[in-house]
C-alpha cells in the first residue's frame, strides 16, 4: 500500500496522513463508503459537506473515537491503528471537538492539562507528586500567547471566557501534545464576527508554526478564507478535491450542494 | 460592635423566648423519647410532658430517632445544658452508660422508663414484661382450650416484645396440646405494617381452616392482623387475637363486634409518665428520699388484661 | 461584593448561627460543648466527605447510611467475638470498600443509574445487617483499644478530631494537589471531554464511589467505638445530615461543586444548630423542621450558583 501512494502522490516525502478505502457502518447504515483522502504536512484542509455526508463519521475515526470497518491509514507513510483519542494524541494528532473540548467551571490551567497535569515531587519523596499548579499556568498561559490570546488569570474558569478564547484554550491542549495534525471540529459554529475573525487567526498562526489543520466547517466563508484545500464529501463519498485559490464561497456552497464545478 | 453585639443579644433571648414555652427558673426537665415514631414511646414522652407541664415545670422533649448515636449525643449535649432532670422513655442504659455516668457526675438526676436499670440513674419504671407475657399467652391458650395451631407474629428488634416471644415459648413448652403452624418475625422497621401483612397473609393461606388462635408481640401488629381477618369474613371469637400494649384503638377494636381483636394486656404507658414526674417531683423537688418511691431498682406497674368484659372502664379514659 | 457574598454567605451564615447560640444560651460557648460539637461533627463531615467524593464525579451514593451501619455491625460482632482490634476494624473497613466498589461497578460496568444502584446496595446492606445481628444490638463492655479509637484523646485533643483533621487534610490534597484527584474532578465536570482528554472516566467514577464507600466504614468504625455498641440502624439518621452538609458545602467557597472545606464547615454549622437548638430547649421536630429547610435552600442556592455560571455561558457564546 505505502509504495503505492507514494507513486500516486509522484512525490518523495509520504503525506501526513493517509486514508484509503475508509468504510465505516453503523448496523445498516453506511456512513462512508471507500473514501481516500492525503493531508499534506502544512496545509489547512477543509473537509465540508451537508448533514449525513460523513464528516463527522471521518472525525471521529481520525481522532480515534472510532475504528473504522474498513479501510486503511497511514501516518508519515506508516500504516497505524488509531484505538483510542490518546492514542491519536500520543501519535500527535489532536481533535477539537465541537462542544466537548473543554470542561467549562474548570480553569484555563486545568483544561490545557487536562488528563496530561504536570506534577512535581514532594520533600524529594519517590511517590509522592503533587501538582505543579505554577507550572502549568505559566505553561499555559505560553501557548494562549502563541497564539496571541492575552488572558490575565490562568485560574479562571474557562466559561467565563469568550468563544474566541475558548477555542484558544482548546488549541493550546494540542499544543501541550505538540500535535503536529490538528483537527478542528466546526470551531467557528456560533461564534459572532469578532470571534469567529479571532479563531480564524488562530489557525493561521497554527499554519505559520508549521502545523497541519483539518478544519470541519460549514461556513463556505471561512474555509476560503484560511484553508488551502477542501474535499467536499456527499453521501458517504469523496465527490471533489480542490485547492481553495481562487475559489469564492458562493461557488463552494454549490460544490457542497451538487457535488460539481458550477 | 458592642451595639451590634447587644442588639443580637436581644434578638437570641427573643428567638429563644419563642422557643422555650416558659419562664426561666421553673424546674427545668428534659424528656427523651427513644423512637417517637413508635407510639409507645410517644405516649410515655407526651404523658409525663403534659404532667410536668400541669406542674408548671419547663418541658422539652427530644427524639433520638431510634439511633443510639444521637442518643448518646443529646445526652452529651444535655450534660452541658445541665437541667434539672431528665427522664428517658425506653432508651438503653447498657449502651448510652458513658453518657448516663457524666450526666450522674454533672449532678442531674436520670429517671428512665420502660429502659432497664443502670447504676447510674434513680430507677426505672417497668411493667414485669415476664408477667405480661405470660398473661397474654395463657389467656390465649384458655380461649383455645388448650388445643389446636396457633399463628405468631413476632418482632425481636425490642426487648419487651421479644420477652414476651420467649414467655410464649415457655408456656408453649408445658402446653404440648397447642401447636405453632407458623411464625413471622417482623424484620423491617420502617414499613413494618406491609411486612406483617405480607407474612401473615400466608402463614394464614398456607393453614386455612387449621388456625384456632393469633398472638401478636404487640397491638400495632394485630390491627394489621385484624383487618385482614375482617376482610376474610372472620368473625369476633372464631379464631381469637390476642396482643400485648393497650391503648384508644386497642380498646375500641375489643369492644367492636366486627373486630376479631380479643384481649391485649394493657401497660399503663400514661400512667408510667405521670407516674415518673410524680417521682421526679417528689425526689428531686422535694427531696424526699428515693426509697420512698421504690427500694429497687426498678418501680413496676400493673399491667392489666383487657377483653371484652372490662374494656367497657378503659374506654372512659 | 456580590461574589464575596456567592462565595462566604452561607458560611458566615453559619458563623453567625453559632454566634447567635454562644448569646442566646450561656452552656454553648464552653470548652466542653465545643468539643462534643467537634467530636460530633467528625462523625457526619466524615460520612459527608465521602458522599461529596462520589457526587465529584457526578454519582449519587444513597446508600452510606446502610454502608455505615453494616459495617459497625460487622465491626461490632467481630469485636464482640473477641477477635482483635485490627481484625475488626480491618473488616469494617473493607465492608464499607467493598459496598463502594459493588456501587462502582453497577454504574460503570452495568450502567445501573447510581441513584437506582445505590438505592439497591441500601437495601442489601440493611438486610445483611439484620441477617447478622437477628436485629439486635451488639453491646457490651468492648476493649479500650476499641473504644480508645472514638474516646481518648491525644495532646489533649479528642482522637476523634484528630481523625477528622487526618482524613480531610487527606481528602483536601488528593481533590486538590494530585493528578487523580484532579480527574477525579474533571469526570464530573466534564464526562466527555475528561474521556476524550484520556481520563479513565469510569474507573474514576469508581474510585469516588469506592472511597465513598470505604469512608462510610471509617465512619461506622468510630460510631461504634464511640458508642461501644453497633446496631443494624445505628447510621440512619446520618444519611440526611450528609447530604445536607454536601449541599450546604456546594453554597460556599467554590459554590455549585461538593468541595472539602465547604463539607467540613457545613458539618460543623449542622452538628452546632442541632446542639445549639437542645440547649434552648427547642422541641425535637424543629431539628428535623430546619433541616428540612436547610437541604431545599442550599440546593437552590447552589442551583442560583449554576444558573449565574450557565448565564455568563450564555452570554458569551458556547463552548
């Protein structure tokens, strides 16, 4: 298989992530029904499609929430098994998911941290590690900066923050992994102007640092606005790939919604 | 500060006023009812209430709930608030002693009804549930002619129910002609009254037609008994009930044609109260000596068994 | 100012109520009746803590009045035996763990809701305490190494105190400055999102649903030595008390979450009305009344506390 796509891609370095024939069905529905799809190290692929076209399905089999049926994927060319979302954060790839990244009365230090706390030792005790509140406020309080989110309190809890800043913290989890694979699960859905201009920033920035983004969106306005490449899924299929240059997003909308070039 | 301390002292001595039913230096007693979810407990606690009140004396009453922790708690909590007496309807000397010993130490005089003795209170004032016991069961078996099967719904969750359970047995054992066709112990504590109809209603499926008498450990089991026989079509005397407390409902089932309830042994419960505040009154107040009340240990009262012949001079009071 | 008071009302609440008892009745402010508040709130703040453990991770665990009070029972007939101490307190203990530990597993592992599951471990435990005790006391004249546990006391502080400082400190760092802890925590926030960020959510929720349990047998343990009796009912008027004082914790210092300072001092403001209200004499049901009113106004307190936080959330856009 790797040979394979590698002569496909005509390229010397393997994609970053590589799925092939992805089948996935739930009793006697077929979410996805053989879909190929590369994400090139560095660039924002938009993945869109109406309800039911499977994007989430691909999501959560990306991630790790789910296996697939069948079907293959390979990272850096290296066929692997996703089993678990800590798998896929082990293997740096991270996901955003929608409503669910963060614990909301939790603070912006616990949930960079989340599941991944930072500890010191204690009186220079082998067992005994307390966590290292300071340490990871401080960390955290590095990535929101990274990506130029300014929040004075890392003790405060995340529901007191905008949607803008919130979606900053979700990022700032990622990069805690170092993920190198991001992916972003309609993160701009319900945000205002300001905020969703704010988020789109933060994936620019996730760019500039070298980093790779899948970004789920159903607005045609911000995938032409940050992403490089979009594959339109219908259906359970992959129906067009295209690079977003010169794309605008009335066209996308009706690539969405026929499947075709206008 | 000052100003704000007094004004909140004035507002405590008013909730306080509102709380306490009356003026401070009155003799001031405390009343412990063990379980006032149990009648009887609450007719001891309410009867000496109502006659130390009648005295004019401060009463409270607390309820330990049936729980030995916060038994020994308001105990704790009652040596610190020091009253002139206090009087505990059928609590547990044995297990509440390290509490009865510092209230004895603290100088407050303990009087216990329907509890069991301790070196560290007056007395306690008892009905001789041995005797009780046996009057119940001999009445029963007279009623029987010494023949035939009996059912028993027991509890042995009490001390007095279930003496009361093993003077049956007793009499039993000498009395071969009377034999037991079932037997059910009441387990639960909560809905009890559930537990002794489900129990009953088999033992008496499983022995329709060979039943010739019911004892109950006490009367609140044999109400439930009796509306289940009523509601078989079981008339007054064919398969006569007999239980043990006394009481308004007891004695107004024995008169009732239609009830199947026949006798109980009623335990002055109210005359025990009256008769502890009476002791209290006249060994504390008065300070007579305590053995003019009683010399022992414990001061009995007369149980007396009522059926239909003599619930007639029960039912006035 | 408003936060200030959303965070401290309801504890200076309770200040105030024990100050209004030091006033109103001369026999509260006194050494020795603080100290039979401290020794009796030790009992419920310990019950309670374990209660608020199992509510982090968003589990109700009905069932540690039963729990406590098999586990006296089977401490109790262990001691009675003669068996020594530490076999009996051991097995309390363990008895108390392992209801817990049966609790977690019928809610992660059969998805029994832990209101059903702990309503049903409730009755087991009952009906074994009465199958061992035939529904009769345990009492007697139990060793001193027993009743030592409860009674003495240590640099002139009752053991009893000293037993609730070990288990809230204890309590306090693991919820607070450790990394199980802090899942712990997040489980209940978040179930989700705690899942996906690689918590083992289910196995948290049986932790907290296990030390629930396991607290209930350290409770039961002291009752016992501290009554030298044990009784098949002998927790059962804990079990409001402690849910009371969870609740009445969630109101102050991190309002709307169970947390270990808010559980101690609600503890403490309980046991002190209920003290405070015998020492003026007040009738047995006004105990029971308060309570009653102190349960459903700390709830909707709390519930004010979650509402204001899902409003902000509202406000500003969702997660």
């Amino acid at each position: 298989m790797q040979p394979a796509s590698r002569i496909m891609e005509g390229a010397d370095e393997a994609p970053l992530l590589s799925l092939r024939a992805i089948t996935k069905t739930y009793g006697a529905v077929e979410a996805l029904k053989g879909v190929d799809i590369d994400v090139h190290a560095g660039e924002v692929l938009a993945i869109c499609g109406d309800n039911g076209a499977g994007k989430s399905s691909l999501i959560r089999i990306v991630s790790g929430a789910q296996e697939p049926t069948g079907g293959t994927i390979a990272l850096r060319g290296e066929p692997i098994r996703l089993r678990s979302p800590q798998d896929a954060l082990q293997r740096g790839v991270a996901t955003i998911y929608q409503d669910l990244a963060l614990a909301p009365r939790l603070s912006i230090a616990q949930n960079v941290f989340l599941g991944s706390e930072l500890t010191r030792p204690v009186l220079g005790l082998p067992f005994a590690r307390l966590l290292d509140k300071r340490r990871m406020a401080e960390e955290a309080r590095g990535y929101l900066q990274r990506l130029a989110i300014d929040v004075a309190d890392m003790t405060t809890p995340v529901e007191r923050l905008s949607g803008g800043q919130r979606q900053a913290v979700a990022i700032g989890r990622a990069l805690r992994w170092d993920a190198e694979l991001i992916i972003m699960d309609e993160p701009t859905a319900a945000l205002g102007v300001k905020e969703t201009a704010q988020v789109l920033d933060l994936i620019r920035r996730l760019r500039a640092e070298g980093r790779t983004v899948i970004l789920i969106s159903h607005n045609m306005a911000d995938v032409v606005s940050v992403a490089t490449r979009v594959v339109i899924l219908k259906s359970g299929r992959k129906v067009t790939e295209e690079p977003t240059v010169g794309l605008d997003a009335d066209t996308l909308a009706h690539m969405v919604m026929t499947g075709k070039k206008p | 500060m000052k100003k704000m301390l007094a004004s909140l002292a004035l507002g405590a001595n008013f909730v306080a006023a509102a709380l306490l039913p009356t003026a401070a230096h009155a003799f001031d007693l405390v009343v412990i009812g063990f379980q006032m979810s149990s009648e009887t407990h609450a007719r001891v606690a309410n009867a000496a209430s109502a006659a130390a009140k009648q005295k004019g004396w401060n009463v409270s009453v607390l309820n330990s709930e049936g729980s030995l922790p916060k038994h020994a708690e308001q105990l704790d909590t009652l040596v610190q608030r020091k009253p002139d007496a206090i009087l505990i309807a059928m609590g547990k000397p044995v297990e509440a002693e390290a509490q009865l010993k510092s209230a004895k130490d603290a100088g407050i005089p303990v009087l216990t009804v329907m509890a069991g003795t301790s070196a560290h209170t007056l007395f306690d004032i008892q009905v001789n549930e041995y005797k009780v016991g046996a009057e119940a069961a001999l009445y029963l078996l007279g009623q029987m002619n010494y023949q035939g099967n009996i059912l028993t719904q027991r509890f042995d969750g009490n001390v007095g129910t279930r003496i009361r359970g093993k003077v049956l047995d007793a009499v039993l054992s000498e009395n071969t002609g009377v034999k037991v066709a079932g037997t059910h112990t009441m387990a639960r504590t909560q809905s009890w009254r559930d537990d002794v109809r489900n129990g009953m209603q088999a033992l008496l499926l499983k022995n329709q037609g060979q039943v010739q008498g019911i004892w109950a450990s006490f009367d609140g089991q044999a109400y439930v008994i009796d509306d289940m026989l009523k509601a078989q079509g079981v008339k007054k005397g064919e398969i006569p009930l007999v239980s043990i407390d006394g009481g308004v409902d007891t004695y107004r089932r024995i008169a009732d044609p239609e009830s199947t309830l026949t006798a109980t042994v009623a335990i002055p419960f109210e005359e025990m109260g009256k008769q502890a505040v009476e002791a209290l009154d006249t060994i504390v107040v008065k300070k007579q000596p305590k053995d003019s009340v009683t010399a022992g240990p414990y001061l009995f009262l007369d149980a007396v068994l009522v059926d239909s012949r003599n619930v007639k001079q029960f039912m006035g009071n | 100012m408003r936060h200030f008071l959303s965070t401290y009302g309801t504890a200076l609440a309770g200040l105030a109520i024990v100050i209004f008892f030091a006033v109103a009745t001369p026999a509260f402010a006194t050494p020795g009746n603080l100290s039979i508040i401290l020794k009796e709130t030790s009992f419920l703040a310990i019950l309670a803590l374990g209660f608020a453990l199992a509510l982090m991770t968003a589990e109700l665990d009905l069932s540690i009045a039963e729990v406590a009070s098999l586990a006296a029972v089977i401490t109790g007939a262990l001691v009675h035996a003669g068996q020594p101490v530490w076999i009996a307190v051991a097995a309390g203990l363990g008895a108390g763990l392992l209801c817990g530990v049966a609790n977690g597993l019928a809610v992660t592992s059969l998805r029994v809701p832990s209101l059903i599951a702990t309503l049903g471990t409730a009755a087991v435990a009952k009906g074994l305490a009465f199958m061992i005790t035939q529904g009769v006391a345990f009492v007697g004249r139990w060793p001193t190494g027993f009743t030592g546990l409860a009674r003495g006391s240590l640099l002139g502080v009752p053991n009893l105190v000293w037993w609730l400082v070990g288990v809230a400190a204890t309590i306090f760092v693991f919820v607070n400055w450790t990394r199980a802890g802090s899942h712990l925590v997040a489980t209940g926030e978040a179930e989700e999102a705690a899942r996906l960020a690689g918590i083992r959510t289910a196995r948290m929720k049986r932790l907290g649903l296990g030390l629930s349990g396991l607290l209930a047998g350290g409770t039961a343990v002291l009752l016992a030595a501290s009554v030298s009796s044990a009784a098949p009912n002998m927790a059962g008027d804990h079990f409001l008390y402690a849910i009371a004082a969870v609740l009445l914790g969630m109101t102050m210092f991190t309002p709307g979450k169970p947390n270990v300072i808010g559980t101690l001092v609600a503890a403490f403001t309980l046991k002190a009305l209920g003290n405070g209200l015998i020492l003026l004499g007040a009738a047995y049901y006004v105990q029971d009344i308060v309570l009653g009113l102190i349960i459903v106004g700390s709830v909707a307190l709390s519930a004010a506390a979650m509402r204001r936080a899902a409003f902000v959330k509202k406000l500003s856009f969702r997660t």
